[in-house]
C-alpha cells in the first residue's frame, strides 16, 4: 500500500471550528470504466470522475482524470490523503488539488487512473 499526502489546508473560517467527520470516497478504476465505487463510502453525498483525452490509433489516450468528491455533512480537512490500494506496483499519475474545502474536494490526476483502487480521506493510517 502507498499513501499520497497531497495537500495541507488552513480554514480562513477562524469563528468556526467543524469537526473531523470520517470521510472516504473508495473508487476502482477498471480498464475502460469511469471509475465504481469499491466499499463503503462515508460521508460521500456524490462524486463524479471526468477523463479527457484523445483518440489515438485504436484507442482513448487518457490525459487529465477529474475527481470531484462532495461531502454529505461539513468536515474540518486539515490533509488530504490518497491511498493507493492497487495499481500492480506503478505509482499514481501526478495530481494536484483544484479546491478542498469542508464541503468539497477537487483533484486533477494528470493521466489514466486504469487498474488502480484509490481511498481519499482525511484519516491518516
């Protein structure tokens, strides 16, 4: 198992302190799928996951991976966690974080994410 700690984020809200609500969004991403949920989601209301890409000879050429998680209830995010679960040994492609906040999170994979099971949380392991 990998882990990817991706982001560490302030909340400018200082009046307000949310609590650290449980959250995993589990996704698999087999060969030619989307991406379909792989376990229990918690505190998930609902994601979505974008590929663009080209067509090249015979096939889709992926090349940016859109994840946007929603939140059921407000969580404090203090880090981002991605745990990569399978993949067959390759690491994930390069990310970075569009916005995380308490009720959102954003991440653009910068390539296919096929045969990798992901776990993103703000439980660290």
């Amino acid at each position: 198992m990998r882990i990817w700690v991706a982001f560490t984020f302030t909340n400018e809200r200082q009046s307000e302190t949310l609590p650290l609500v449980p959250t995993h969004a589990r996704i698999r991403f087999p060969e030619g799928s989307n991406g379909v949920a792989n376990g229990k989601q918690e505190n998930i209301w609902f994601w979505n996951i974008i590929n663009t890409g080209a067509v090249g000879p015979g096939k889709f050429v992926f090349e940016r991976t859109y994840i946007l998680i929603i939140f059921s209830k407000p969580t404090s995010f203090p880090q981002l966690f991605i745990y990569q679960t399978g993949g067959g040994g390759r690491e994930i492609p390069r990310f970075d974080i569009a916005q995380l906040d308490e009720r959102i999170a954003e991440i653009v994979f910068y390539g296919s994410l096929s045969g990798f099971d992901l776990d993103i949380t703000n439980q660290q392991r």
